[in-house]
C-alpha cells in the first residue's frame, strides 16, 4: 500500500520517496554496489526474514529510465535472502517486499554518497567495503572530497584506494578474501618484506598454499631464520613447513636473542601503526599507563646490562 511523498535526505541530495510494496523480480541489483558481498546465502538473515514474517525495512530504489523496473540503491543482501528464500526454499510468501522509491534516478556520485550515507548513519561501516567506495569516490569526486564524505584523513583515503588497487592487482583470483589479503601484506614491515618474499606470498595465496591471512604474522619470526625462510622460499613450502624449521632451532637460540628477536618484534609492530591514527587516541589513560610500565620495564632492562643513563 503506497503511503504519502515525505523529503528524504540522502548524504548531499535530498530526494522525494515513497513506500509501497512490489515483487523482488521488479528489482535489479546495481553493478556498481560497494559491497561485493551481498550475493552470499545468509543462513541467519534468512532466519530473520522467516521469523519476522518478511522484510522489517523496506528496499531503497531508483525507478529505471524506460522500463517498469527499478534499481536498487541499498538492500542488496535483503533483496538476495528473500529471492534465496522464494527461488530455493519455495516460500513464496516473502516474493513481495518493502521498497522505498526516490522520485527520479540518481546520478552514479548521488548513488555512492547516499550508500554511504545510510551505512554510517546505521554505523554499518564494514572494513570489507570501505577500501572499494573510497576508490569509487576518488574516481568520481577526487581524494579531498571522498575523504571528507567517508570521514577519514587524506592520508587514510590514499591507504584505502591504495589497499584496493593492491587487491584487484595482486589477489584478483581471491574474490571477496582479496582485500583481506592486501591489507595484511600491506601491513607488514618493509624492512623484510622483500620483493622476492612479496611474490612468494602473492604466489602462495592465489595457488591456495595461504588459505588464512592472519598466518602471514608468523613471517616476521621465519624472516629472521635462514633455514625457515629457505623452507617458506620452496614451491611448496607453507607457514606451518617454516614454523616446523623455526621450532627446531629455538633451543640453540641464547636469552640475548630471544630478546633481541622479541624487541625488534615490538619495535616492527609499532611502525606498523599509522600515526595519524595512534593520535586519535592519545588521551587513553590505559594507553599512558602501559607506555608507562613499557617505559620502566626497558630502564630496568638497560640497567641490568650496564646501559642505563641514570647518572
């Protein structure tokens, strides 16, 4: 049932929309969608379309010039659960959804702003997007004003956009895991992350040697290991092959070294921050308090080995 016009604001644009109900197959999805992953079954979305009784917020769409169709601007993955629902589980009840219809179609900067512009307002902002729309963003109104819409620095959009062309480049084959895999290789110090040892990794992701992004953190201990980072080197060496090198050396490794290597660990992870960043939080009590007992804990150190500068 249509219920009256009202004036919605959507980011910059304020447009005219509606409420009524249709079926979903007068929906399309748009190709250009921030999100890469709205077309995944969602076992637990699906659940909650069930147990309310279909859609609790209508679909956002845009009539589509010359056809009776519309366009969605947002609501994909609730557009893909209910047709999963209709087309494969037969439920036919939930064919007929909520939408929200602007008045004209929206121009492709209208369209990105204003799905921006709901996810933050719903504090939806998954990581997993925010590297594709802030390179979206910058093709269509340049870096300062991308930034300024998504609410970063111009430092952090440049990361993002950044991060995402590593991703399309590198880890194509990877799907919706590629921006993971861009971020965390991003992530990692220069100082050992060599061209050579770069390749091996993209090599290993994309041939699935590297099923898990959060493994690539153990190559800081096997870089230091020649005999491991040989064994990771290989065709078909893996992390867990390398660790198993690096296990049957930590006994010939002296407490000096083990300090050493658990320093220049710390030291690695700290230049991993962004500065910019760490400044957002600068006046955390917890943060000063650890500095602090990080800072007593490398006098005592210094001290114990005769480098104090304690007069």
């Amino acid at each position: 049932m249509q219920v009256a016009e009202v004036k919605r604001k959507l980011g910059p644009s304020e447009f005219t929309t509606h409420r009524t109900k249709m079926s979903l197959f007068k929906l399309r999805p748009n190709n250009e969608q921030p999100r890469q992953d709205w077309d995944v079954p969602d076992e637990e979305l699906q659940r909650q379309i069930i147990a309310n009784g279909g859609l609790w917020e209508p679909i956002l769409v845009e009539p589509m010039p010359g056809s009776d169709e519309f366009q969605i601007i947002d609501g994909h993955r609730r557009w893909f659960n209910s047709k999963q629902l209709v087309e494969v589980q037969k439920l036919t009840e939930y064919e007929i959804v909520p939408v929200e219809i602007t008045d004209k179609p929206m121009k492709p900067i209208e369209r990105v702003t204003a799905w921006v512009f709901i996810h933050r307002q719903r504090r939806e902002w998954p990581e997993l997007v925010k590297e594709g729309v802030a390179y979206r963003l910058t093709e269509l109104v340049g870096r300062a004003k991308a930034a300024d819409l998504i609410g970063v620095t111009l430092p952090e959009i440049d990361r993002l956009v950044e991060v995402y062309q590593y991703a399309r480049e590198k880890f194509s084959k990877r799907g919706d895991a590629a921006i993971t895999w861009a971020r965390e290789v991003g992530s990692m110090s220069t100082r050992w992350l060599t061209p050579e040892i770069e390749a091996a990794i993209v090599k290993k992701v994309n041939e699935g040697l590297l099923t898990n992004s959060r493994e690539l953190r153990k190559l800081r201990k096997i870089v230091k290991e020649p005999e491991a980072l040989a064994e990771f080197m290989r065709d078909d060496g893996t992390i867990d092959s390398a660790m198993e090198k690096l296990s049957g050396q930590a006994d010939t490794t002296g407490l000096g070294q083990g300090i050493v290597r658990d320093l220049d660990n710390l030291i690695t992870t700290l230049r991993s921050y962004s500065w910019s960043a760490v400044q957002e939080v600068k006046r955390d009590p917890a943060l000063k308090s650890k500095l602090d007992e990080a800072d007593r804990l490398i006098y005592q150190l210094r001290d114990i080995i005769g480098l104090s500068t304690r007069r």
